[in-house]
C-alpha cells in the first residue's frame, strides 16, 4: 500500500472530491467508494492528509509538501528574531537568513516584520544616508522574547530527538 500526502476540504491535483466527504478528524479512517476507486483517509497530521488510493489493481498516491510547510513557518519568527540582534534592513535579512539555509520570500518577510514591530518585539528606523532602508532590530522585548523562544526550540529539539530515536524520557 502507497502512502500520499494532500490535504481534503478541497480536491488538490487529482484527488476526486468524495460525496459528503468533508475533513476528517485526526487519526480517524475513512473510506468512500469514487467511480470504481477506493479513497481511504487514514490519518491527519500537520495539516497533512495521508490516504491511499486505489483504481484496478493499481495502488496511486500524491503527495504535498504542506507537512513541511507548516513545520518551516512555525520556525520563521525564531529564525528572524535571531538574525535581527543587529540591525537589517528587509533585503540583508533574507540575504542573511538565505545564507544559514532558511530562504523567505520578500512577501512572507515583510508582512512578519511588520507584525512583529506591531507586536512591539522590533524597532525600526530609516537610514537615509546613501539608499533609503528601513532598518530593522530588536528591542529589549524582543531580545526576551528570542531568549525564551531559544530555550523552547531547545526543549523540544530534545523531546523530539527523544521521540524519534525511540527513547523514554
């Protein structure tokens, strides 16, 4: 049996849309006969669907990335705020966080800055010395709220280290 990833309040790359078949709960099977084809639900996780399909002897499956999607957004505000102990501007950011392996797209980037000034963790200024940038850095809130989330990241790289190697606490 082939394991696919997708999600299924909507039909995405050839998944056909089950009659009556809304999200199902996590962790709950669920199975819907389709034109001849056999769509089974068999797991939600991440956001993630996992189902197998199959069609006359043949077993298909599809597979998306939003699994590891959302696991790459729940690490973006840690990865900024820890670029951001000294002041950038928007483009030396993603230059930045590019380097260590972490790309964001301009439009991902920008609205987060914005938000996290709002949420009062950044200041901000504009250099107009030569090209006018505005630069972005963290204040003392934001230099609490990076330790904190450091040592969160920390616990959990622990416990998960733990989980999948198969070890008890």
């Amino acid at each position: 049996m082939i394991l696919g990833v997708g999600r299924f309040p909507e039909p995405k790359r050839g998944f056909p849309k089950a009659p009556g078949h809304e999200s199902p709960q996590p962790g709950r099977g669920d199975s819907t006969k389709i034109s001849g084809k056999c769509t089974t639900v068999l797991d939600t996780v991440l956001g993630v669907r996992y189902c197998t399909t199959h069609s006359d002897g043949h077993h298909m499956a599809e597979r998306e990335n939003t699994g590891l999607t959302e696991l790459r957004r729940g690490v973006l505000v840690l990865a900024v705020l820890s670029r951001l102990r000294i002041p950038q501007y928007g483009y030396s950011l993603r230059q930045a966080l590019a380097e260590g392996g972490m790309p964001i797209e301009e439009g991902t980037l920008y609205p987060l800055l914005r938000r996290l000034e709002a949420q009062g963790l950044l200041a901000s200024e504009w250099n107009t010395e030569h090209t006018p940038r505005r630069y972005y850095r963290l204040n003392a809130e934001g230099e609490r709220t990076l330790a904190a989330l450091t040592e969160a990241w920390r616990d959990q790289v622990r416990v998960m280290d733990q989980l999948l190697d198969g070890r008890r606490r």
